[in-house]
C-alpha cells in the first residue's frame, strides 16, 4: 500500500465568487456544489443520484410528498447535531425566499422525528428531487443575517476567510461526515482569467480554470483538463414588440425587430456553429442546437439545419425583409434588421461568440452589433436587446423556467417573456407525469410537437451557438479522479468531489 502523501495547502483559481454570498437559500449551490453545506443527495460522477444526508427516500403514489430518512450522525461545523427539523426550516426558508432555488411548489416541509423529513407540494413536478441533491441544509437555530458571508454547514468544508474579490479560504470541517480530506487548507483565488493564469505560470496554484482559447497551453507542471459538460450558450431574443411597455424596475419590453419570427428563423439558419466552436472555444466544445443537446428530454426533430445563408436570406425576403438602400442592412416598414448583441465584457467566450456572430449575420443583411456591458446593464436591457446567455443542468426543471410564460421576465429565466399557451400545457404535463422516463415526451413536444413549440422549428425564441467543454490547468501533483459532466458554470461545479481529491507527489 503507498504511503499517505502528507496533508499541504491547495490553491485554486477557479472564479465563480458567488455576489451573494454562501446561502443555499438565496440559491448558493444550485450549480455544482455547495462546499459548506450537506444536500440530502447528490449526483455521483455518472449523475445517478445517491444519498448524503439521506439514507432512504421515497414519493407517495399521488406524488406529493417525499419522505426522507437522514443519517444520524451528521453535524454542523459548529458542532451541533443536524436534524430534520434543520432539513425542514431550510426548505420552507427556501420556499419562501425567492431565491434560485425555486421551491415555490412546496406547500410544507415538517420533521416527523429527528431523522425522518416529509416534503408536501401542492401539485406533482416530477424535476422536484433535483432540489434534494442542489438545496444545502443550514442549522435552523442560528440562520440568520449574515449567514452568506459566515456559514455554518454540515458539508465538508467550513469558512476561515473571504476577502470579497479577492481569496475564499477553507479548512476542512472536522465534524463532516464523509471521511479525510487530502487538504489541511483550500484557497480559492479570484480576479481576472489572466491573473489565474499567471498564478499557473509562476506555480502559485494547483488548479486554473482557463478559457478554451488557452486551454492547449498549460505551463511546466500542469496538464490541460477538458471537462464534458452542458453548459451552453446562446443568443436569447425578446420576443415581443416594443409597445412601451417596461418592467417593475422600468426597464424596457420588448424589441420590433426580434419579435418578427422570420428573423429569428433566418438567424438560427445562418450560423456557422462549427466555426463558433473553433472560433470561441478553440476547438474544446460542440454546436448548440437545443437548450439540452444529447440529454433524454432533448428533442433534435426541434431544430433546423444551420450554416445556410441562403435559406436565411429566402426566410428574411419572404418576410419582407429586404435591403432597399443598398446600404447591406435589410430594412422593413422602414426599420433596419438592427440590434445590439450584448454579453459580459469580462467574458472573453461570450466575446468572441457575439463577434462571430455578428460577422455571420451582417452576411444576410442583419446589423447585430456586440456589445459589451456590465452584468448591471444587461440585466436592464435583456428584455429589449439580444444577449449572449448560458444554461445548462442536470435536470429539464431549467427548460420549464426558460420557456413557461409564469417565469416572463423573472429573473435571467424566461428574459424574452416567451408565451404559448400550448408549450405552456406540454412543460406542465411533463411536470406532472408519473416518473422522469414518463415525462420524456412532453418536454420533447414542449419544444417540438410537429406543429409548434419553443425550439427553431416553432417559435425559435432563442438561436443556441454551441455547449462548451469546461478547461483547466491541474498541477501533475494532483489526482481529481472521475468527474461528472458538469452542469452551467457557477458556483465551482469542478469542486462537486473535492473531498476526494489526492495529492501524488512527495
């Protein structure tokens, strides 16, 4: 048996600082893993979901309630006993926050005994286990103000230090229940994708996530990791007509050159998706042409062949848009197919996308113009101008949000306040079904059902570009293991199996 190599510092620059804090409630750990915080189960490397807290659960016969049995030797970092009655106020917190985790749906959470937990919802939703294996579990005594930047969790990590910015710092939680962990401390650095880099290059950290641009150039000591994942990113339109109409906070609804279908087909027509992958991503990806390319509720009938500038330009003079000044930008009832493309200007994926993009479209006649904002300023103009966004989960629950018309406007979700009744029924009976494989059908039709749907066939309300491999610099020293195929990018998802990471070297 080799020796046990002996217990050092790691250091990773993975970004993904959270602006809110370490709060499952308020959504910390929807992605990936919530490092602090224990989740009733969790998707191993082959997304099979298995306990962590839990030791059993089951779904009542009409599909309402869960009952979950727990462990009875989880503890808190602070040392105290976690219980259900932990489990229940953290989902009923959650219900009624408001937060990423959506947990409208509960009607109740309540502790039967210290070790059994039942969930009541007031209507079946099928996608409402993936919140067993995201929600972490906070102590129900002492949650409160300040909880985000000081939590207290029965994961296998606790906070030392978090300098906002700039380095998270971890020790491991001496109470957690999942046995050794190879770290006597974590540093997570944070700053610009260049700074991680030069952090690689002067071996100050062991693990770097870098864009797929740089991935093939990892320096002495480290080697390139390339992670499958579906994580996407697309180009969301708003999809109605500019009649004045804003949002709560004043922002403006609504855009007359996207809300023309025919524009929107002809964009989905027109891109080179294999050029955007070896344009933005150097090659580490695939094309997008779904919210959910290759996962069981996936529908590929749903999509319409790309690369096709002149299928575009047939949809676009068909529609009446047509370039009547000779200036190369089509124009109908007097206005320009013009519009701003937006995406984070720290991005430099995003970037790169929205300006091969842009490059590909002026070739049909359409003006999309890149722009690069603030998280701020997307986030008041994404429901009346183009933007680069990304998805990508575990669980169809995400095309429910993207697509249902309840989630108009809510939040970065349904940002084009998309609304048909039909796609409506099809998400809501998936919702409902009896199990996962039974729910299969109607989120394929949701997006395609051979008359209408969300997808580029129907309503084509948003023009994916590609699914991303996600790339980093590991040092030769250090052994991740297996890794599952990681969902959209925040919140540390290479973390997920932390605890079994293992130094090899000496």
């Amino acid at each position: 048996m080799p020796a046990q190599v002996e217990a050092r510092p790691l250091v990773l620059a993975i970004g993904g600082e959270p602006d809110g804090g370490f709060d499952p409630i308020m959504g910390w750990g929807h992605y990936g893993n919530p490092l602090f915080q224990s989740t009733l189960l969790r998707y191993d490397a082959e997304l099979n979901l298995v306990g962590d807290l839990a030791t059993d659960w089951s779904l009542s016969e009409d599909r309402l309630v869960w009952r979950v049995t727990l462990r009875d030797d989880a503890m808190f970092s602070d040392g105290t006993p976690l219980t259900a009655e932990d489990v229940a106020f953290t989902f009923n917190a959650a219900s009624e926050a408001g937060g990423l985790a959506d947990l409208t749906i509960l009607k109740e959470a309540r502790a039967l005994d210290d070790t059994t937990v039942e969930l009541e919802l007031t209507e079946p939703r099928i996608t409402f286990v993936s919140r067993l294996a995201t929600l972490g579990i906070v102590p129900a005594e002492t949650y409160g103000d300040g909880y985000a930047r000081q939590p207290v969790g029965s994961g296998p990590f606790r906070l030392i230090e978090w300098r906002e910015g700039e380095q998270l710092v971890v020790e491991p939680n001496p109470h957690w229940h999942g046995g050794e962990i190879a770290f006597e401390r974590v540093s997570f650095i944070f700053g610009s994708e260049e700074a991680g880099q030069a952090l690689a290059r002067t071996g100050a950290a062991d693990l770097v996530a870098v864009p797929p641009s740089m991935a093939d150039a990892a320096p002495s000591g480290m080697e390139v990791l390339h992670v499958d994942t579906v994580d996407n990113r697309g180009l969301a339109f708003p999809m109605l007509h500019a009649t004045g109409e804003t949002t709560a906070a004043g922002t403006p609804i609504g855009n007359d050159v996207t809300a023309d279908r025919a524009i929107r087909v002809a964009i989905n027509q027109a891109l080179d998706r294999d050029a955007l992958v070896a344009l933005a991503l150097n090659g580490h990806g695939r094309p997008a042409m779904g919210p959910a390319d290759g996962l069981p509720w996936d529908n590929p009938e749903a999509a319409i062949p790309g690369n096709d500038p002149a299928a575009a330009m047939a949809t676009l003079d068909e529609a009446g848009w047509t370039d009547s000044d000779g200036d190369g930008i089509r124009e109908k009832d007097g206005k320009p197919a013009a519009f701003q493309v937006l995406y984070p200007a720290g991005d430099s994926t995003r970037q790169a996308l929205a300006l091969g993009a842009s490059e590909q479209l002026r070739e049909i006649g359409i003006d999309a113009r890149p722009t690069g904002s603030s998280w701020d300023e997307i986030g008041a103009l994404m429901h009346s101008e183009v933007v680069v966004l990304g998805w990508g989960a575990h669980d169809p629950s995400e095309i429910y949000y993207l697509h249902h018309g309840d989630y108009a406007g809510i939040d970065y979700y349904n940002t084009g306040h998309y609304s048909n009744p039909e796609v409506d029924a099809r998400l809501e009976a998936a919702e409902a079904a009896n199990g996962v494989e039974e729910s299969l059908a109607e989120w394929q039709a949701a997006a395609w059902d051979g008359e209408t749907g969300f997808g580029p066939k129907g309503d084509a309300t948003w023009a994916w570009m590609v699914n991303l491999e996600h790339s980093y610099w590991v040092s030769d020293c250090l052994d991740v293991g297996p890794l599952q195929v990681h969902p959209h990018g925040h919140g540390f998802p290479i973390t997920h199996d932390l605890p079994s990471w293992r130094w090899t070297c000496e």
